[in-house]
C-alpha cells in the first residue's frame, strides 16, 4: 500500500489522488466504456451491446486490494478487470459481455489509463509552476536594484543585485515550465493498437473517436514500442525539478549563519528542529532538493527503457509508470513547497550590503538593472 507517512512529505494530496489508485481504475474504466461506444459508431459492435459496458463501466466498484492481488498474479491490470466487467455483464446481457475489451490489448488500458492520469498531472505542475513565475517576477522586481556580492565557485566575486539572481530563476523555471508545456502536449495520446499494433479487428476510426471522447490526441501510429513522448515528458518533469531545485540550494546557501541574506519565511511549527530549539531550518528548500536528487535517477530509468523489443516489448515500458507518477508527485511537491517560500522571503538587505562590503570588490553591478528589466519584459511578453 502508499504510504502517506512516505509520500505526502515530498508531495500534495491533490497529486496523490490524481496518481493514486482510485483515480488509476477510473481512467481504465473510461478506456473500456469509450472503447465501446467508438466501436458502436463504426459498426463494430451493437450499440446496445456499448451502453450496456458503459452503464456498467460508470457504475462498477471494485475493491482495489483484491484487485491489485489480482493484477499482481495476472501481470497486468486489464486481464482481472475485463474478467470482473464481463462477469458483471454476463447476466443482464450475455452477448455484451463478451464484447468487453474487444480488439484492445491489455497495454492499450494500461498506457491510455497512466496518459489519463498524467493529464490531470500536467495541469497541477501547470498551475504551480506559474504561481511560483509570478512570485519570481514581483521578487525580481522588487530587488532589481539591490545590490549584493555574487559568488562563483562558492567564493565571493563582483557585485550584482538581488534582483537579478531573482530573475534567473525565474528564466529558468519559466523556460522549464514551458518545455513541459511542449512535452505534455506532444505525450498526452491516446494508446489503441491491439494485440500486435495492426488495429486488427478494429477500425482506424476507432483511434479517433476514442481519443475524442477522452481528451487525449489521436497518434499517428499505436506507440507500444515507441516510448520517445514519455520519455520526454519524464525528462520535462525533471528539468522543472532541477530548476527548482537551483532556487532552493541557492537560498539554503544565503540563509546559512555566516552570510544570513535571505530567510524562508517564519511559519508556526515549521523548519526546527527536535533536538536544537535555536535552529531554523529551510524547510522548502529541504523538500525541493530532495526532488532534484531523487528525479535524475528516475529519469534515466525510463531512458533505459527506451530500446523496447520488436512491436511490444518486455519489461520496459511496464517500468514506466511508477517511475513517471514518482516524477509527476515530485514536481508539484517541488513547486509547492517553494513558492510560498519566494512569496514570503525575509530579504536582509543590510547583510548583502556589509557582505558586499566586506568582500572589497567595489559597487559596479555592472548591467544589473538593466538584464532584469529584459528578463521580466521577455517572461511578461511570453506569459
């Protein structure tokens, strides 16, 4: 079973419940019932038979222990739960029953289903990665001219403004947020191929209706063995993980004794410690590095996979899943963790003036101004 003690630290409960088990069997649901009608339309099945598998799809409740016992003996989701459909189905229309899942393979549930899911992802990371471009333009703006010593290599350098190490994560997380985009765009397709990837028994129509009705896209190709849109959209969801990830290891560094520039905000029973009452620790950075250390390696699971054998293959795309919901659940724990982070962030400007002092490098910001302001006319401008 999930583990919330595990799991909701590094995440929220709404892409808990997008990814969690009870939204998993909806969208299987949604494949079998929109499977149906589409083969209604064309001919391929009695509409009677589809209503019927639909009526029973919209109302069935299954215990999902049993159900992933099940799964777990069978190898797959789709072989117990077409079995529980036709069972169902068997005697108010023995005829319907037998038209369950016809033509479709059990990868075809299993991708459109986790397709389904990663939709309701994608708009969740959506969400929380503009709430966190906002938060970063108005800190960008507000410090544009504040002047304190830039580092490079971990040792102090030249002086430059807040504002403008503001504005960099703001073109780095909005610039991640924007290939998601892409990638999430690209990737949403529905899966309908059959058993070999010839639609056999099926019609081409089918794909479309289907893809219709669910709100996904309509692939050119059944993409069994083609795993290229998934795995940019894992390797998406990981870049947004880092670009947040840079935020928080810049701010955990800022907030250390011997620079103390920058604070995450004070929030009753937040970042202290159950040993030191003195501490304050940053919690949010603490979460969001956490993402960035554990999403590379998921990542380069799912690119392992890639080399998938002949028309369907064995064991690597069956890896995909929890790797990519893992992703998705880190990506909006990242962002969410953050934000407020950056929305209520204690500046200490007089520190990054006598550190700037200190460090005898003078007070030319160079450009400073200047590339904020380009930086947040380009983010205005695209937004």
């Amino acid at each position: 079973m999930a583990s919330l003690l595990r799991d909701r630290p590094a995440t929220t409960p709404a892409m808990l419940a997008a990814l969690g088990d009870e939204t998993l069997l909806r969208a299987a649901l949604a494949f079998e019932a929109a499977l149906a009608r589409a083969e209604a339309a064309e001919g391929l099945i009695p509409a009677t038979a589809a209503e019927a598998i639909a009526e029973v799809c919209a109302g069935a409740v299954f215990d999902i222990a049993e159900l992933a016992e099940e799964a777990a003996h069978a190898g797959t989701l789709a072989i117990p739960l077409v079995a529980r459909l036709r069972g169902l189905l068997a005697e108010r229309d023995p005829a319907a029953s037998q038209l369950v899942h016809k033509g479709a393979t059990s990868q075809d549930l299993a991708d459109t289903a986790l397709m389904l899911q990663a939709r309701a992802g994608s708009d969740l990371v959506l969400a929380q990665a503009r709430n966190l471009t906002h938060a970063l333009a108005d800190l960008a703006e507000t410090h544009a001219e504040t002047p304190m010593l830039g580092r490079t290599l971990l040792q102090g350098a030249l002086p430059i403004t807040f504002g403008l190490k503001a504005a960099g994560w703001l073109v780095g997380v909005d610039g991640a947020r924007r290939r998601f985009e892409r990638e999430a765009a690209h990737a949403l397709q529905l899966q309908l191929g059959g058993a070999a990837g010839t639609l056999a028994g099926l019609e081409l129509a089918v794909t479309d209706r289907m893809a219709a009705q669910l709100g996904l896209k309509a692939p050119p190709l059944p993409w069994h063995a083609n795993r290229e849109g998934m795995a940019g959209l894992a390797a998406a969801l990981a870049i947004q993980v880092g670009e947040v990830g840079k935020i928080a290891r810049d701010l955990s560094l800022l907030a250390q004794n011997e620079v103390a520039e920058a604070f995450e905000p004070r929030v009753a029973g937040r970042g202290g410690s159950s040993a030191m009452a003195h501490k304050r620790n940053p919690t949010g950075c603490q979460v969001a590095l956490s993402a960035a250390t554990r999403a590379p390696g998921l990542v380069a699971g799912i690119l392992a996979g890639l080399p998938q054998e002949h028309e369907r293959g064995l064991g690597g795309w069956q890896a995909e899943a929890p790797a990519l919901a893992s992703l998705f659940e880190l990506a909006d724990g990242a962002l969410t963790a953050i934000t407020p982070v950056i929305q209520g962030l204690e500046v200490d400007t007089e520190a990054m003036a006598r550190n700037l002092a200190a460090a005898r490098v003078g007070h030319d910001v160079g450009q400073s101004v200047t590339l904020v302001r380009r930086a947040l006319d380009h983010y205005r401008k695209e937004a």
